[in-house]
C-alpha cells in the first residue's frame, strides 16, 4: 500500500472513531476542498448551499461513496465527521451525489485557493476556456473540445480526487468535474496528468451544472431546491 493511502487510512480511520473532549475548530468548506469518506475515498466538493428546506448542502461525484457514507474534510479532520451522503446514484448514471452538512460544524465559504463560485453558468462552448479545482491537482485551465456522451470534454487536469470538483468559468459554477478519459471507440490514449502547467495529458470530462441540479430536484428529497451560498 502507498503512504498516501496509509495515511488516507488512517485519517478516515480517526474520523469515524469517537472523537475527544475538546472542540475543535469548524471546518472550512467551499468548492474544491477535499472530502474524506468512511469507504476510504478521497473527492472533492463541487460546490456548498442550502436546499429548499433550509439544510446545508454540497455536491460531488456518484462514484466517491454510498448513500449513507460519512464524511470529514480533508484539511480539518480534527472537526470528525462534518456530514452524510444524503443520495448517490453510485457512479451508475449521471454520476453525482448529495452531501448533507452538520452546519455546527462548517462554515461554507465561496472562495477556496484561487477558486471563486458567486453564481451558476451556462454550460461552455467549444474553444472557450474552464477552470477546474480539486484536492489533487489545485486549480488548472483548459480549453474544451466538445461533449460526449451527455458529458463536456476539457483539456484541463484531472488526477484521482479531482472528482466532484467544481467547473468554472471567472466566478460562475458551470459544471462537476468526473475524471479524465481514458481511451475512446477501443482506443486506448491514458496519459496522466503529472503537472498541471504542462497539457500533454488526457483530456478531463465533466457534467453541466445544468444537468446536475436537474437531476437533484427529481430526487425530491435532500438538496433539491439547492441554491449557492
């Protein structure tokens, strides 16, 4: 096993236990800060808001944990766990999931790293530029290629625990991100991204924030409704 995912381990492994007798400080979330999950993953938060009945919710990919998974963040571990996994579709569909917040324990923000979500935008066009944010790769730009699939492909960077991560073009939330592809038509192209300043890598994909909250609201329970901080 790799130390990163030793330590992965045992941060989940303190974040699920049965804490200490002083407080500790609330943990500071907003879109791109890393999630860790009680199935051991690790993903980031598309974004932080309040549903239609007042609950402080956030996003991030299907793939990442269950419904039902506990979660912490990545930075502030010593706050235990933050919140649940009110919905995920599993990875099995559009690949998003809904996370509920303990809002004693978070204080949702805007702007993390270089990274600011005032709003929602429309899904981009081809040749215009995204800007992506995750726990992994920190904030990156490419400019997108097209769709496939229902998804929007980037020329971003993605590495393992970008997924969930916000979208953005300038202040406007615009999508999640969900990886990096892989091979097409049984083509295989798998070139990882190592530095986010060099793009000779494999494309990244994300779903529009469009889609997303669509598919939110048809759940009709836990984050429909959602609205950004």
């Amino acid at each position: 096993m790799k130390l990163g995912m030793i330590a992965l381990c045992s941060a989940v492994v303190g974040l699920v236990g049965t804490g200490t007798a002083q407080a500790a400080e609330n943990a500071v979330v907003g879109g791109g800060s890393g999630l860790v999950f009680d199935n051991n993953a690790a993903c980031s938060l598309t974004a932080i808001g309040h549903d239609s009945a007042g609950h402080l919710v956030g996003l991030t990919a299907g793939h990442c944990a269950p419904t039902g998974a506990r979660f912490g963040a990545e930075r502030f571990l010593d706050a235990g766990v933050i919140g649940t996994v009110a919905f995920s579709d599993d990875g099995e569909g559009l690949d998003f999931a809904v996370l509920q917040f303990d809002s004693a324990k978070v204080t949702p923000v805007r702007n993390v790293g270089p990274t600011t979500i005032a709003g929602l935008g429309a899904a981009p066009v081809p040749g215009e530029s995204v800007c992506t944010s995750g726990r992994s790769s920190r904030f990156d730009c490419g400019v997108v290629w097209g769709s496939l699939d229902g998804t929007t492909i980037n020329q971003s960077c993605s590495k393992p625990g970008d997924s969930g991560g916000p979208v953005t073009v300038g202040d406007r939330l615009v999508g999640m991100n969900q990886g990096r592809l892989t091979g097409m038509n049984g083509v295989g192209f798998n070139i990882p991204c190592i530095f986010p300043a060099i793009p000779i890598h494999s494309p990244a994909f994300f779903a529009p924030i469009e889609q997303i909250l669509q598919a939110v609201d048809a759940t009709g329970g836990v984050g429909s409704g959602f609205q950004l901080i």
